[in-house]
C-alpha cells in the first residue's frame, strides 16, 4: 500500500502557495508536472495508474514560484485492473493533496471530453474552498472543442485548453494562473519579460506542426441539395463510394471516407444537403441537416459546393451565405467550390459576380478562394485540394510575439485607436494565444470599449501584413487590473 508520506517531501516549503495537480488517470497530469517543473521528474506513460504517490517539487513558472504536487489519479469506482487496496491508497495520496493546496488545477481530458466521475469529483472540489483551474489537455489534436464546453459546464472556475505534451495554451495558463500567484518580474518591465517568455516557441510549433501533419486532416463537404457533394466525393475517390441522382435528397447521413492526397492523410466527409429551414420537411430530413451542421462544426476546413450552371442572378444565395456564415463563425477554415463549371455560359461574368457577392456578403473573410470545377467531368479537383491544404496551413498558422507586437506599434502609429471619456485607448501588448483559427490577445486600456470598426481595422490589416486571406481571425481584448486594487492573490 502507497506510503503516507509524500516522495520527495524535501522540496516543498511552507512559505510557497501549493499547486495540486488532480483528475482522473491518464489525463496527462505527470505530463504537466514535468513540464512545469522543468524537468522529467513524473513518470509518464499511457496507461492508468502509473503515478501512484504524490510527488513534490518546487517549480518556477515564468516569474511564479509554488510548489507543486502531482497526484495519483482518482479512479472511477469499478475501473481499471489496480488492486482494491492500491486503489484506496492513491485516493487517499490525492484527498491529502487537497486538503493542503491552496490552488488546484483540475486536469480532463479534452478528446474524451467530461465522464460522469469528471462530475463527481468537480462537486467534490467545490467543496475544498480554494481556488480551481480547469485544464483541458491533449487540445493539439481534432475533436476536443466538446471536451472545452463541458468543462465549462462544470461551473468551477477559469477554463483552459492546453497540451501539456506539446506545450500549447500555455500563455493563457500563465495568465490564470498569475490571478492567485504574484509574478516577480525582476529588473525587467512587464513588455520585456513577456517576450522573453514567450510561450508559442519555434520547439513547441514544430512538436504541434509533426502532430497535425501525422493525422488526418477533417475536410466536410457542405451545400445545398443537388449542388454535386456527392459526386465531388466520388470524382476526389475515383469510385462510386456514393450513391448519386439528379435530384435532392439522396444523401442523409455524413459519410466520412479515408483517403490519402499527396502522403497526407485525408478524412472526408460528405453531408445531406441544407435547405433553409423554412423548407425542411419531415424528421428525417431535419435530422440529416442537423448531422450535416454538427459535421461542419467539428471539421476543419468545409468546401462549400455551389451550382454555377443556375442563372447568374440566383447564384450566391441567401443560404450560401448563411452556410458560409457559419462556417466562419465556427472558425472553420472555407473554400468555395463553383461546381458544373462546365454547364456555365458566361464563365467571366458569372465568376465576377460571385466575387463581387462574397466581398460585400462576407467582410469578415475577405479574399475566400473560389475554386471553378466540374466534378462530373474530374476538372480542377487538384487545384481544389491544393488550396484546402493550403488554408489548413494558415488556419494552423502562429506568428511569434515579437513580430506580432512590431506589427502592432506600426499598425496603431498609422490609425491610432479612438478616444473615450476623454483617454485614448491605448494598446499596450499582444501575443497569439492559440491557432485553429488564428486568435490574438491584445492587452490594452479600456478593452470593453474597443469598437467594433476598430476590431475590423485590425483584424483586416493582419490579414494582409501576414498574407492570411479568408482565414478566420479572433481578437480578445484585455485591460491590466488596477495594481492598488485588493485582488486577493497569493503572495510569496
């Protein structure tokens, strides 16, 4: 049975805040131990029960010091093969880590999202009266924005989606974790140290950019009924993997194909068509739209078919516009396909004013590639493929901090933000917190007050500095808290 006393009691002292690292097992909490550490301290490996003793150490965090425990894992009661009394004695090891943290972070696993246990032990963690942060690790992959959701369903506390293995989201970690632990900064000011600790390191986007290129890559194909989805699929396979007509509805559910372009490995996912709501009739097809959209949210790049053989003046309709919208405010990398190019009269003409439709329609993504092709006849199908992985490219895009904020200075020089009550807000510092989409934080004054226009100046000049057409882009704005304000954290 595990030993009462903690392995490697030594390095804890009474005067740091203590960190207790709890969850589930397997959910990567040695992982993150190690990482916040410094070193490989916490054995890691994929399979639960590993950790079986808390562990100890004095960790320096970009300017915090705490000491911090990983903990065994809780098991579910009726899980997993540990003997009974092993099981107690890990449970027992995490129950005392609680009771002496002064903050926890409360670790699930971001692709199998909230268990019920999950449940259980946040209302157990309710209970300790201390603050809790909830991290939702392994987030470099696909598939875990459910995984974010429910946890903030779990009404604890600050939510935070990270990849301990990879590094990733730790800047937005650093930033609630600092909330309860003071950051000693040193002889340097505040801009110099955050870009001396500048978390999306090249090590870290090279680990993330190895994962993304190992697995498969989500491309949902979207439309409108009878626009080719179908077919497209058939013509990228080059089998009849789907059943085809010349008339809506034959496809209901989302098929998704495996398939390989160029040594990259491709899952592609055809959807019913989407009519406007108005016009869907009956159960089977209001859940066949549903599964279409629920395909669209969990892809990563959507290629919207279009018929442009249909008279000019009905192309791009109000829901094409509508499916694009939601495309983009899913933060979903787009692609219009113009399909039966074959069938079009007046190719100039019709792609004009295609063009013209989606830059008044879609300000919020200009420069969408519309891509022409025949999917019956096999046309521009490569040409297609090569802008989607084109765009995964930019939508998997981080810039570093330092770049960011040269930018930022050249950018506010040649518009300066507004003035309001009289003070002009003043945008001091920024930094990419995550990809998939692009998403900057920008550390200003008065950020509640931040306009609308102002947020399309900028995020329309990023877009053209960085060469980022069409990508979605996402700003958060955040104002500095007043330093003679009582905020009640934690001092050294």
């Amino acid at each position: 049975m595990p030993s009462d006393k903690p392995f490697n009691s030594d390095a804890a002292t009474d005067e740091l805040p203590i960190v207790a690292i709890v969850g589930r097992p397997n959910v990567g909490k040695s992982t993150l131990f190690n990482r916040l550490v410094g070193r490989r301290m916490a054995l890691v490996y994929d399979q639960p029960g590993v950790t079986r003793d808390r562990k100890i150490a004095k960790a320096e965090f970009a300017g915090m010091t705490f000491t911090l425990m990983d903990t065994p894992g809780l098991f579910d009661p009726g899980e997993g093969d540990q003997p009974a009394i092993v099981t107690e004695g890990m449970r027992k090891q995490a129950l005392k880590a609680l009771s002496e943290a002064t903050i926890i972070l409360f670790v699930i696993d971001g692709r199998l999202g909230c268990t019920p246990y999950d449940q259980d032990l946040a209302k157990m963690l309710r209970k300790q009266n201390v603050p809790v942060i909830v991290l939702v690790n392994k987030c470099e992959g696909k598939g875990t924005e459910a995984g974010v959701s429910d946890a903030h369903r779990l009404g604890l506390g600050e939510v935070v989606a990270i990849s301990a293995e990879h590094g990733i989201g730790m800047d937005d970690f650093h930033e609630a974790l600092a909330e309860y632990i003071t950051i000693d900064y040193g002889d340097e000011d505040e801009d110099e140290f955050k870009e001396k600790y500048d978390f999306d390191s090249e090590e870290a986007e090279a680990e993330a950019e190895a994962y993304r290129l190992k697995r498969s890559l989500k491309i949902a194909i979207l439309g409108r009924p009878n626009v080719g989805k179908s077919t497209l699929v058939n013509a990228l396979l080059e089998e009849e993997a789907q059943l085809t007509a010349d008339y809506p509805g034959v496809t209901r559910d989302s098929i998704s194909f495996a398939w390989d372009y160029k040594d990259r490995a491709i899952e592609l996912v055809d959807t019913a068509g989407i009519r406007r709501k108005s016009k869907v009739d009956g159960a089977v097809e209001k859940l066949a739209v549903y599964d279409a959209e629920r395909t669209m949210r969990f892809a990563e790049i959507v290629v919207l078919v279009i018929d442009a053989s249909i008279p000019t003046d009905e192309l791009i309709e109000k829901q094409d516009l509508m499916l694009a919208s939601s495309v983009l405010e899913e933060g979903r990398g787009l692609i219009i396909a113009l399909n039966k190019w074959d069938l079009v009269k007046n190719p100039d003409a019709t792609l004009k004013h295609v063009h013209e439709q989606l830059e008044i329609q879609l300000t919020q993504a200009r420069g969408i590639q519309c891509v022409t092709l025949s999917a019956l006849k096999g046309h521009n199908l490569t040409r297609m493929m090569d802008q989607v992985l084109l765009m995964e490219k930019l939508w998997n895009r981080r810039i570093p901090t330092g770049e960011l904020n040269r930018w930022l200075q050249f950018t506010v020089d040649a518009h300066p933000a507004p003035i309001v009550s009289g003070h002009r807000i003043r945008l001091k510092y920024m930094t990419q917190i995550k990809s998939r989409p692009p998403t900057f934080k920008v550390f200003c004054t008065k950020a509640a007050d931040v306009p609308d226009s102002y947020v399309r100046y900028l995020t329309n000049a990023l877009r053209r500095d960085f060469k980022m057409p069409a990508v979605p882009i996402r700003f958060q704005f955040k104002s500095q808290k007043n330093p003679y304000e009582i905020t009640g954290r934690i001092k050294n």
